[in-house]
C-alpha cells in the first residue's frame, strides 16, 4: 500500500461523510435542536476541512484526488432528532475505523495527522452520545 493509496482510500471516506453529515444538516432545525444542529454543523465542518487537506496532500504527492460519487447510501428514517443523533454517531465510528486504518498505513507526520483526526472522531462520537472506548477505530476491541 502506497501512502497515495492509504491518502486516496481516506478522502473518498470524507467524500461520503461530506455527503452524509449534509443529510442529516438537513434534518435538524436551528431553533428546534440548537445543540444537535451545532454539532452536525461542526461535524460537517472538520469534514471538510480534512477533505480538503487530503485533497492538498494528494495533489502535493503528484496525483489526481479521487472524486467524489455522485451519491451515496442516505440513511432512512431520520425524521427525529434521535435518529439524527443515531446516524451521525454511527458516521463517526465509520470514520474512526478509517482513521485507525490510516495510522496503521503511514508513517511521520501523516501518521500524528491520522493520529489526531482519530482522536477528533472519538470525541465527536462522544458529542453524539456514543461512548468512550479504549481504542477508538478498533471495532476488535471494544468489549474490553
């Protein structure tokens, strides 16, 4: 596996994210749900912003940034703030399993960088009441 590979394989992971956080933006209110509406707006926000990091990163290395698919799997059955809630913590955990994958695949400074966008997912899952786990991304380990 070549750093591109492990670059590419993690953006087209924030590609979906992107796509699935402006979903569930869509299904939160401003005034009804202030609290979920700044988190799913945060979210999607750090998302973007590692997006675009990768996608600088890639360039960097001489290669073309994958594109992003024209759709993505939605979610059913979002029309609750609980079901919001449900989704954008599962989407975290998703993202923590890639970012586990990419400190696993890199080396230097990528690495601390996959390092720390694992750790902002692991909080996120928190903000999205999901629970501490000792290793975060390591599905294998979390009945310990």
């Amino acid at each position: 596996m070549t750093a591109i590979d492990a670059l590419q394989t993690t953006l087209r992971a924030e590609h979906a994210a992107l796509y699935v956080y402006g979903t569930l933006g869509a299904q939160t209110s401003r005034s009804a749900q202030p609290a979920l509406f700044d988190a799913v707006s945060s979210a999607y926000a750090a998302h973007r912003a590692r997006r675009d990091l990768l996608v600088r990163e890639i360039t960097g290395l001489g290669a073309t940034p994958a594109a992003s698919a024209p759709s993505y799997v939605v979610p059913r059955e979002l029309g609750t703030p609980r079901a919001v809630r449900r989704e954008a913590l599962e989407l975290e955990r998703g993202c923590a399993r890639t970012y586990a994958w990419l400190v696993a695949n890199t080396v230097g400074e990528r690495r601390r960088w996959a390092a720390g966008a694992l750790n902002d997912a692991a909080v996120r899952e928190l903000v999205f009441r999901g629970t501490p786990e000792m290793l975060p991304g390591a599905d294998e380990y979390t009945d310990r």
